[in-house]
C-alpha cells in the first residue's frame, strides 16, 4: 500500500520509519528540508499534499493542530485536490473533537473519507509499534485501514464516530498534564526537605500509587534530563483545546485549567522546547 505521512515531527518522523519497513510511504512537511534524513528510509518526498493524496491509498496527517489540519487538508494544493477512488485521511494530531467533526464533514463533502486516529505512546513506541490507537469514524473505514493502523498501534480503541478518538485523546493528555504537575511538585517537596528526590521516586514506585511516567519519565526528571518525546509547548497547546473542549461540552476542570495558566507561563519564559515534563524545571526557577 503506498501511504502519505503529512507532518515530519517528532511523532511523524518515527511513524515513517516505523511504516516504511512494510509499505511505499510518501511524506510532506511544510519545511521540505525536514523530512530530508528521512529519504535514508526510503521514503518519497512530495512537493504539495495533492501531489501525494494523488499517488496514496491512506493519508495520514499529523500536525500541530486543527488549522494546519484545515490548511493541508483543503487550502491550496491540499489533500482534497488530489482526490481520487479510495482515499482514505486518517488524522493522528490532537485537535479539538468538534473541530475533527467539522473537518471529517467538509471532507465527506469532497468525497473523500476520514477518520480521527490520535495516539498514545511517544517516538520510540511508534518506531516498534506499541502505540494505543484511539478511532473515531466509520468502522468500515477504520476497517480498511487496520492492516496500516496495526503496525503502529499494539492495541486499538474504535470508540465512535468522528471527533471520539479527539475526545479520548485529550481526556488522557489532561491526566498526563497534571501527573507531571504533580511528580514535578513532590521532586520539589522531596528536595526541599532534605530528601534524595530519586529515594522519594523509589518510595513512591514501591506503591500502589507507582505510575509509568513515576517510573519511567521520573528518574530523568529528578536528575534534570528534560530531552522531548513531546514538546512542552504542544502539551500547553493540548491544555487549550481541552479547556476549550470542556466549555463548549459544559464540563468543570478547575485543575486543567490551572495546569494551562502554569503551562502558558512555562513557555512565556522559555521552557516550551524541553519535554513537557520540563514543567518541573520552569517551577524549580
């Protein structure tokens, strides 16, 4: 299957790798020169998303958030001009649920169909296929792309109709947001008080309380490594659009949305380009 990757990132540079050891795969990025160290997978690099929605049965976009969806999807040159039987465009970025909604429409009406595919699980899962993929859409068209979708995910959700996956997605980045907060805070708390913060990580793993980013993100943490699996500037954007996603549903988060304000103040000074568990440096400072 020849398949099109929009948007070489972080997570869409490891999906392409991880996809091109089983099918013809096609990339475009905004920044042509980006996706360059990728042309050593043996990809192909497109000029336009029309140029590879012409030559892909499945077109996979990951950007930043719903505009750059919107722009690559239907301004000029987009995916909606290089229509053709069968195109399948499955969104992996994590965008607002109703914003997916209003998108899968304007591409239902271009006959193309599409399918919101969000993922848990950073870079180094993608390259070996262990991420949680969350669906929403059609299940038929999720059907069709299972034989793609499976190589990247170890376990997938379908869990609706459009705009599902979106919901479940930052449902789960809420959480992610407030246990770095909260793991960043007892570091803080530990050190203060005279304690080594990675005896405090060891007492917290020994409990039922031991999370995967306590055991994991935690030990780099403590000893100030903040090397990004996932920006702390996107995380700040996600806590956007789940705020905004909780007003427009009607749903109290009082503690998401203080996170945001820390957040927003953690990139005003600098901080947006470390890992998002770098919040433990900005509140350190």
């Amino acid at each position: 299957m020849d398949v099109g990757i929009i948007g070489t990132g972080l997570l869409g540079s490891a999906v392409v790798k991880r996809l091109s050891l089983f099918h013809k795969i096609h990339v475009y990025n905004r920044t042509k020169e980006k996706a360059r160290d990728l042309e050593q997978y043996g990809v192909q690099i497109e000029d336009s998303p029309m140029t590879l929605a012409k030559k892909c049965n499945l077109v996979i976009t990951i950007v930043k958030d719903a505009q750059a969806v919107e722009q690559v999807s239907f301004g000029e040159n987009g995916i909606t001009q290089g229509k053709h039987d069968g195109l399948i465009v499955a969104d992996m970025s994590t965008i607002n649920p109703t914003a997916s909604r209003k998108i899968a429409k304007k591409f239902a009406e271009s006959g193309i169909s599409m399918i919101d595919t969000p993922v848990m699980g950073g870079p180094n899962l993608a390259e070996k296929g262990q991420m949680i993929v969350m669906v929403g859409g059609k299940k038929e068209i999720y059907e069709k792309c299972k034989i793609v979708l499976d190589l990247i995910g170890e376990k997938t959700f379908h869990l609706g109709d459009n705009g599902s996956g979106h919901a479940m997605k930052i449902t789960m980045n809420s959480q992610i947001a407030l246990l770095a907060l909260s793991i960043s805070e007892g570091i803080i708390l530990a050190r203060k008080s005279g304690l080594d913060p990675t005896t405090f990580l060891e007492v917290l793993n020994s409990t039922y309380f031991k999370t995967g980013m306590s055991s994991i993100k935690g030990p780099k943490m403590a000893k100030g490594n903040f090397e990004p699996s996932f920006f702390l500037e996107m995380m700040q954007k996600d806590l956007d659009e789940i705020n905004t996603t909780a007003k427009e549903i009607g749903a109290k988060l009082p503690m998401t949305e203080l996170a945001n304000k820390i957040y927003q103040n953690a990139v005003r000074n600098g901080f947006g380009n470390l890992d998002y568990t770098g919040i433990l440096s900005y509140l350190e400072k």
